[in-house]
C-alpha cells in the first residue's frame, strides 16, 4: 500500500530535498544540488515567488520506506494574470512503480481540481527560470545543474497514467574548436556601425549587478512571446541576484547597449559545475565551497540565457555576443559549450546556432493531462 502524505516539518522537507540522493546513488549522470539551497527554494521567507504561489510538498511511502516525492505549484500571476489554469507539478522522482507515481500525481490532480483549474503540467519549477522536463533521450550525459535528471522509466509511467507530451525541449553541444568566428567578427563590425551599439564587458559582480534589473526587464521583453512565459516580477529579481548572479564569473555576462546606453541585448554563461557537485555530494562544508570555486576554472561551459530586444531581433545583435564570448573563452581555454534546455519550437533561438556544428545530446518534455 502506498502512504502520500504532505511534508509538515523540517525533517519531512530535509526527506524530500534528500530522496533523490538514494534513487540515483549509482548514477554517474545525476547532478545533486546543493542541500542547504534546495530546501531554502521552499522557504516563503527565502524565495519570493511563493508570496504569488501556492506550494504543497508531498511524500510517498510504502513499508515505511520513502519511494517518492512531488511537488503541487499553482503559480496566482499564471492563473490569474494570465487567465492560463494550470496545475504545475515539479520535483518528480519516484522508483519503477505506477502505484508509487500515480499516488503522487493523484495528490496534484485534487489540488488543482478544488482551485478549478483546468489541466496539470510537468514537471515544472515556479517560473521559467527553474528547472523543466523529464528527460526522454540523452540519459548518457551529464547532467546541469540547472536541470533535471531521471530514470528512463519516468517517461512509461506519465504515459500509462494517461498524461500527454506538451512540450519538447533540447539540449546541444558544441566544441569549441567548431566555432568559426570569423564571419561572426565581420558581422560584428557592421551592425556595430550601423545601429551604434557597443558590447559592454564586466571584471566586477558590483558593476554587472548594478545593470541587472535591465537585463531581467529585457529578459521579460524578448520572451514573452513564448508559450507559457510568466514575467519574473521586482521580488524575484532580488532574489536571482542573490541566488545566481553572485555566483557566475561577471566575465560570463555579455552585454549589447545602443547610443542612449540602453541594453538591447544580453547573454549568461556559467562554468560546469556538474562534476564539483558530484563530489561535494550536496554540501558545502566543509571543503564544497573550495571545489566549487575550482569549477569556476573548468574548460566546458553552460549557456543559460541569450535575449534580445524585439526591435533589434534578426539585426545580427548575437554576432556581437558571440565574438565578445570567443575572446573570453579563448583566453579561458574553454573546450565545451553546451546549451541548456531550449524550446524545440523556439526555432529563432536554434537558427542563431546553425553555424557552429551542433550537436544534440538531450531531449525533455513536460507532460499534461486535463483535470
């Protein structure tokens, strides 16, 4: 017989923050987080998206045992702002049984059916900035750590309970030695002249998060379009500064600002941190901070995020990017990069990289079922 019940105290939470160390301890590919930051991600008091969200976090038992885990979102500014009524579900994991999974989404399904809402997706974070997808194709490379991993059996499961594919994202990998910079330079130099853009480059995490804002509004601006796209609100800039921003290399921030010094393009990069974070095994004491600081230094790199203004789309802005990134990797050394998970019908974003040989190493979907 499978227990669900909804976490209530703190060693409930350090459970469910925990579960997936046990369900993937053999896994070479599994990235864990940090456990101190993924608990505070539930904390209203920490994460303040949680002032505009309802969260519940539950637990699955059978003999005892924890055998899984789930979180029920509903996101107020999608439902309401939005008028889109749907149940998100996130932070999914569960062993290779359908009574253990179905328990679990059984428990999101009522929670969006007493807020009337009219279908569940996942699984999903928040926002768009957390982490997306069950992972369907690609289960032979390492992980991120702004991503989810899983067992290839999750996919069956969702399938048999009925659940179907919403979304498809991918994930590509480039060699450094792939890139061709050159027609990218030339480029750069004419849409420099012709619209009176300049880069701007950062040394200090002070400068670059005193310009921050900008790039989240821009960030607001050149995705809106997207299917399912929530605005990040004043609060939640705060507090991507404090969780993120602070910890990536101002190097690997790349602005494009126009006459007025008004941004019109950005793009974010961070070190891998997969393989520190398989070592330090989820905490940071004693010695985790060192290793990740040391992975700071690390030749493969992960695109987060590129945004451009909607009225400078299709001017060539990302050539400008692009060869500002190749002079900082090529100092760096870097070897790898690798794209984080893109919209499959987001084909603007995929026709920028057209160029540089890329190679798909990963697919995710988010899965829906009306309620």
């Amino acid at each position: 017989m499978i227990v669900v019940e909804e976490v209530r105290s703190k060693r409930q939470l350090k459970a469910f923050v925990k579960f997936p160390f046990e369900l993937y301890k053999d896994s070479r590919y599994w990235v864990p987080p940090i456990i101190k930051e993924e608990m505070a991600v539930f904390n209203p008091s920490k994460n303040p998206i949680l002032q505009n969200a309802n969260l519940k976090l539950f637990l699955g038992y059978k003999d005892g045992e924890v055998v899984g885990r789930v979180a029920a979102i509903v996101n107020w500014i999608e439902v309401k702002a939005q008028n889109t009524k749907k149940m998100r579900f996130g932070w999914f994991d569960f062993i290779d049984d359908v009574e253990v999974s179905k328990a679990l989404l059984d428990k999101v399904s009522e929670i969006g059916k007493s807020h009337k809402l009219d279908y569940m997706e996942g699984p999903v974070g928040f926002s768009n900035l957390d982490k997306v997808g069950i992972l369907t194709y690609g289960f032979e490379h390492i992980g991120t750590m702004v991503s989810w991993y899983n067992h290839s059996y999750y996919k069956k499961h969702l399938e048999i309970l009925n659940f179907k594919v919403e979304k498809e994202y991918l994930e590509h990998s480039h060699a450094f030695s792939d890139i061709k910079i050159k027609n990218y330079n030339r480029l750069e130099s004419v849409i420099k002249k012709r619209y009176g853009l300049r880069a701007l480059n950062f040394s200090k995490t002070k400068d670059m998060i005193d310009r921050a804002d900008e790039m989240f509004d821009l960030f607001n601006e050149s995705y809106a379009s997207l299917s399912s796209f929530v605005k990040i609100t004043d609060l939640q800039k705060e507090y991507m500064k404090k969780k993120f921003l602070n910890f990536i290399n101002p190097e690997y921030i790349k602005f494009v600002i126009n006459r007025d010094e008004k941004l019109v393009g950005f793009a974010v990069v961070m070190p891998s941190f997969a393989k520190a974070l398989q070592k330090i095994k989820g905490r940071l004491f004693p010695f985790g901070v060192f290793e990740l600081l040391k992975a700071q230094k690390a030749k493969a790199v992960n695109f987060l995020l590129i945004g451009v203004h909607p009225e400078y789309q299709n001017k060539g802005v990302h050539a400008i990017i692009f060869s500002e990134y190749h002079r900082t990797f090529t100092k760096k050394g870097i070897q790898e990069c690798r794209r984080t998970p893109e919209l499959a019908d987001n084909l603007a974003i995929q026709k920028l990289w057209t160029d540089f040989n890329p190679k798909l190493i990963k697919k995710r979907c988010t899965y829906r079922k009306n309620l």
